[in-house]
C-alpha cells in the first residue's frame, strides 16, 4: 500500500551514495586523512567536503579523531568487506545513479526520451558491482534451468554477460562459453579471466549483428528490456541463425504480469533508454515465433522470469 510517512529516508543513501561515487570513502580506504588533505586529493571545495563528511560522521560511516577522518568499521564491512552479509559495496553507486535518473520523470513525461548523461568509471564500476550482487543470489538455480536436457559441454552464447555474472556458473557446470560484448568491455574483463577458464570473449555489438556460430544455448541475461518489440524481435531472429537445431534461448527479466517489481522496473527503463520497458509472456511469445521459436516455458525465480524456447527444426 502507499507509504510515503517517511520522505526523508533517501537522505542517507544519497549522501552516502555520492561520496562513495566521488572516490571520497576510496580515499579513506587507503588512510586517514584531515580535510585539508582530502580535498587537495579530491579537488573538492572545503565547506562542501567538511559539510558531507560532517553528515557521515553523525550517519556512522566516517570517525573524527586527531583532527583526520577516517572510516568507521562499519563502513568497511558495508562498503568493502565483500564476506559480510552486510556487504553493499559500488552497487550503491548504481542505487545512486537510479534515483538521480528517476528525479528526470517530469521531464521525460514531455518528452518521452530519456536525458542525455556521460557516464564515467565510477558509474561503471557502480554497475558491474550491482549486476554481480544480483546475479549472486540466483545464479545457480539459473545455470541449472537452462541447462537442463543440454548435453555435458554444451556450447553457450552469453550475450551482454561481460560482468561474467553468469558465464562463469555456466562454464563451471561444464559448458562452454562464449561472451559476447562491447569491446571497451571485452578488453577489461577479459583479463580477470582465470587459467584454463572456459569462457571466450568475442567483442561486438549484438544489436547490429549475433556472432556466427552454432551454439546450443543463447543465455540473454538483463537485455531484453533494454530494448521495444521491434528489438526485441530482431535480435531474437538473429539469435535464431547461430543455434543448433533444437537449440534453445533462455531469457532472463522482469515479466510484466507476473513479476511484482516489472511495472516499477519499467520507470527505469523509461529515463533510461530509448524503447526499453517490461514486457508480457504473451508479447515474448509472439516475439519469439515470429523469430522461429517455439515450446515456449517460464519458470520463476525469486521475483524474476526465466522464458525458455527452442528453436523449430
């Protein structure tokens, strides 16, 4: 039910957010530091930066001793201790960039596109770690549905999975992967393989073209709802060619109708992209025959949809 009693909870994940996304708590990782300091390194007006850490002083994420700053034990389990159940880490710099992208509502509802934002390494740091944080809590059971009846070793085609989030379950479940993504990121994940992983990297852009190949599964991950129908469809034909006979397509995302978080999910995409959106199991049907697919299932995973098809031989 509606619940707005309590507006000024984003206070704190704001502030705590866009000190983790100016490198001000990255500095205080490596020592303490006094105002002065911290604002030569950063560039940082000193009123601004004495008024922020002043606020995370009272919120319990920064300590003030000896006339230097320095992180609470708290905030090193929140923000870097990546064993702790506690551990949020860079996904907050996504949680950050979410709501400033929301607070562009107004303006996207007269324009209906979203505006234009330059993003920068923290910002993609901040993703990466929310994308791993995500995929965490439910790969396993994601590897095992679509791999299920594939024969040990089959030949997989993740499309956009350059985080490695997925690859790497399926390559430890004895698949072999194949990852297709942008170059910038290709280049930089490729190097955090480790030796004799199954995982191959191949740079390209899907929305133009799907790598040849014959593979016997093609694993979309987060893609589709970047994207409207008539992407959608496009890349669901293109992914047709590269599959083996009775190959299959397994889709991961938030299905309007059936997952309770789609509609909201939705806004994002709306100040976010182009097209993109939350779509139905019928609208994925019909995408999806009109491609060459067929024997089309769901299965729900912790709030999120697994669509399964196979190809038409």
């Amino acid at each position: 039910m509606p619940n707005l009693t309590n507006p000024v909870a984003p206070q704190e994940l704001l502030v705590v957010g866009a000190a983790l996304q100016t490198g001000i708590f990255d500095i205080l990782k490596q020592g303490s530091c006094s105002l002065e300091e911290l604002a030569k390194k950063l560039d940082f007006d000193l009123r601004a930066l004495w008024t922020v850490n002043e606020s995370l002083v009272s919120l319990g994420y920064l300590q003030f001793n000896s006339d230097k700053y320095s992180l609470t034990s708290e905030a090193e389990e929140i923000l870097f201790n990546e064993q702790s159940d506690k551990y949020v880490g860079y996904s907050l710099i996504h949680t950050f960039n979410v709501i400033k992208a929301w607070t562009t509502i107004p303006e996207v509802l007269k324009t209906g596109a979203p505006l234009e934002r330059v993003r920068d390494q923290q910002d993609i740091k901040g993703f990466m770690a929310a994308m791993k944080k995500s995929a965490k809590e439910t790969s396993d059971d994601i590897i095992t549905i679509c791999l299920r009846d594939l024969p040990i070793g089959s030949k997989v085609l993740d499309l956009g999975g350059g985080p490695l989030n997925y690859a790497r379950p399926f390559a430890a479940a004895g698949a072999e992967v194949t990852v297709q993504d942008k170059p910038e990121v290709c280049e930089v994940m490729e190097k955090n393989l480790l030796e004799n992983e199954r995982i191959k990297f191949v740079p390209g852009d899907f929305t133009e073209e799907v790598i040849e190949g014959q593979f016997d599964l093609a694993f979309l991950g987060n893609i589709c709802h970047i994207y409207g129908p008539e992407g959608n469809t496009l890349l669901f034909k293109r992914v047709h060619k590269v599959l083996k006979p009775n190959g299959r397509i397994a889709i991961l995302d938030f299905v309007r109708g059936v997952s309770k978080r789609a509609e909201l999910f939705a806004v994002n995409m709306l100040v976010n992209t182009q097209t993109g959106g939350t779509w139905t199991l019928q609208q994925y049907t019909d995408w999806l025959k009109q491609a060459g697919f067929d024997d089309i299932q769901m299965h729900d995973i912790a709030g999120r949809q697994i669509i399964l098809a196979r190809v038409i031989t």
